[in-house]
C-alpha cells in the first residue's frame, strides 16, 4: 500500500514527487515523459531563477531532480497509469497495464495536450503537413506558403518560427484581434510575409497525399480556399482528465475541479495540480506551486486517515 | 547492434530528449539535421511520408522501424533494453 501515487511528469508531479519524498511517503511515481509541455520550448525566459532555458534543457533539469529520490520513490518510468479505481475501504487501485497499485492518496497531474482543429483532413494530414510544433517542424516549410491558425501567444510565436523559413504565412484568427504579447504582434504584423485573416475558422485541410490547401470560413459564412502545404495548430490545450473522468467532477471543458485551497478535488483522497485543473492560470511556475499545495494536503488528508 | 538513424531539428525539444535517452543508454545513432540538410528531409519526406521531427529508424535483426516522435518506452521494447 503506497501513502501516495503521482500520476503525471511535468513541473507540477515533479514538485509533488520531491516533497513527498522528502516528507518520507511511500510513494510512486507514474509517467510516460518527464518534462511537461514546455519541453517543446525554444527558451522559457519566465522560469523562476534562470534568465532562460531550453525546454529539453527544463525537462532534463526536472528529471535529474526527481531521480535524486529514486531510492526513495518508486519511480515507475516511462509508464502509464490506464485506470484509477476507488475501493471500498476508502483507499484507490491505480493500473498500469493489468498490474495494479494501491494506495491512501493520489495526486493528478496529467497537464494538458494540444487542442486539435476538429475538421475533416485534420487527421489524414497529420504529419503530412499538418503541424502541432512549430519550433520542431518549421524547417520542413522552407519556401512554402503556411496557415496558423490561432490568435494566441503560441499561434504567434508559430509565425515567428516560421518568418525564417515561409514564403507566406496566412495567420488565422478567430476574433477581430489577436490575443497574443503585444511584444510579438509587433515583430509579426508589418511583416510582408504575413497576412492576418480576422473573424475566420478553418473548415477543412485539403489535399491528396499532402496538404494542398485548407478552406476557411468567415462570420459572415463566406467560404474562401487558400493554397498553402502546411497547417500550423495552434489554438491551445485540452485537459489530460480522462483517466479520472468518472471519479472527480470536471468542469464544461474537461478541467478537474478543484478548492484553490488545497487542490483538493471532489473525491475526498485525490488531489490534482497543474494544467489539468481548473486553475486559471496555466504557467510552469504555478504548476510547481500548486503541486507542493496538492502534497502538503495529501499528507495531511493520509495523517488523519 | 541496433542501427539507429534520427532525423532532427536543432529546435526540437523531443530529439533531444530522444538524444539524450539513446546517449544516457549507451547507443549509438546517426543524426540528420533537416533543417541544413534539404536532400535528407526530402528524403525522410518521402521514404516516411511524415513532415516532422523526430522521426527515428531503427535497424535491428534485419528488420527496420521507423518510429515517428518520441516515446521512450516504444524504444526501449524495440531496443530490447530495460
């Protein structure tokens, strides 16, 4: 029986996973990656305490500081948890796989993933020219025309990624302006190269064996095809709540519930942190705090129990 | 001997994750950077039908894989490595 299992591998499972090593849990630790979203990070230049660092860089940081414990915690890497079951007595099964991990308290930590356009092709041209990482993959589009969709911080981010390498670059947005840094809006918008399609969602990509085009559709509901070979996606994140979808409540969007409090959920015992919950804020920094709150909770939740 | 290929951008944070793994176990890989190389990625294009990165080719026991992103518990089965 294990006084806590942490389900996840970025900032927020990290932060639980050294307190509770440190307050001498009998705990496990379940991920399929260490190192959260950000991995895919150019430079992070808000993380406290570096001026800035590489995503890879964060991650490696991240995991070299959670194996420090691995005699102390059972570091259950690269794995993952399929199913979380409430028992009887009050206390939960984790399966990874048909193994199955009991244990007093859980704290979830699953982050988020990349929010998908939802449109026909969208699949079929995954990776064949529909894109989910612009700093990976915008080498591939060197004197091609592209499409961003999304007027965020990450869409615009993606157009300056891809200023090096695009001829043309058509930066779909689903509002009159764009949402993202002031800062950034600036590099991009007197640019040549790129062209800003206001009040518009893309309605299908296009093509045979590649992306050829995509249609869009503005709010006045006028269709209108653009020849491009690649679709950058770039209109935020979904919750990874699946997993404990039938035991804690989830708000409209799929988020966890939580007590800003204590990152207590609504099944007494589990507790979530980071881009999973329903936080407001969806930042590295946040993810940690929030996370030592979840395992300062867990502990007291299992002392009392 | 596994022979191990990956196709890499120098801004890719899941190659050098990807990297970093086959170093820290002690294998050997080859490394093509398709954003200097235009060949090679038309290439990679072509032969995976994939336009993204990491993709790795692995050749082991006479048979290839070609594993596209970067999953480390994939790797390791195919690698036979705990």
């Amino acid at each position: 029986m294990y006084d806590i299992i942490i389900i996840g591998g970025g900032p927020a499972a990290v932060a639980v996973g050294v307190y509770a090593a440190r307050k001498k849990m009998k705990t496990a630790f379940v991920a399929d990656q260490i190192g959260g979203q950000s991995i895919v990070s150019d430079g992070i230049e808000n993380w406290i305490g570096e001026i800035n660092i590489a995503g890879p860089i964060l991650a490696k940081k991240l995991k070299d500081h959670i194996e420090n414990y691995k005699d102390e915690i059972e570091m259950r890497f690269p794995a993952r948890a399929d199913k979380i079951e409430k028992n009887e007595d009050g206390t939960f099964s984790v399966f990874i796989g048909e193994e199955k991990l009991k244990t007093k308290t859980i704290v979830v930590c699953t982050g988020g993933r990349h929010r998908k356009l939802g449109v026909l092709g969208e699949e079929k041209f995954n990776g064949r020219g529909v894109v989910y990482c612009a700093t990976c993959d915008a080498p591939f589009f060197k004197e091609k025309d592209v499409v961003v969709v999304g007027g965020g911080n990450s869409g615009l981010e993606a157009v300056v990624d891809l200023l090096k390498y695009a001829d043309k670059i058509y930066l779909i947005a689903r509002n009159g302006k764009l949402r993202g840094d002031s800062v950034t809006q600036e590099e991009i918008i007197d640019n040549e190269k790129v062209e800003i399609i206001y009040h518009s969602e893309v309605q299908e990509v296009l093509g045979d064996k590649m992306v050829e085009g995509v249609k869009i559709k503005n709010l006045d509901g006028d269709e209108k095809l653009i020849d491009v070979q690649g679709v950058f996606v770039e209109i935020g994140s979904v919750p990874n709540s699946e997993i404990v979808g039938e035991l804690v409540d989830l708000d409209e969007w799929g988020n966890i519930k939580i007590d800003f409090k204590n990152q207590a959920t609504s099944c007494e015992g589990v507790f979530a942190a980071g881009d999973v919950t329903d936080t407001i804020f969806r930042q590295n920094n946040i993810a940690v705090g929030d996370g030592i709150k979840a395992l300062l909770s867990a502990y007291d939740f299992m002392k009392k129990n | 001997m596994a022979e191990v290929i990956i196709y890499s951008t120098p801004t890719c944070g899941f190659c050098t994750l990807a990297k970093d793994f086959f170093n820290e176990k002690g294998i050997e890989f080859k490394e093509i950077d398709v954003s200097v190389d235009q060949e090679e990625a038309q290439k990679m294009v072509e032969k995976t039908g994939q336009m993204g990165v990491p993709v790795i080719i692995i050749n082991k026991d006479g048979k290839e894989e070609v594993i596209v992103g970067f999953d480390q518990a994939q790797l390791m089965t195919i690698l036979g490595i705990e």
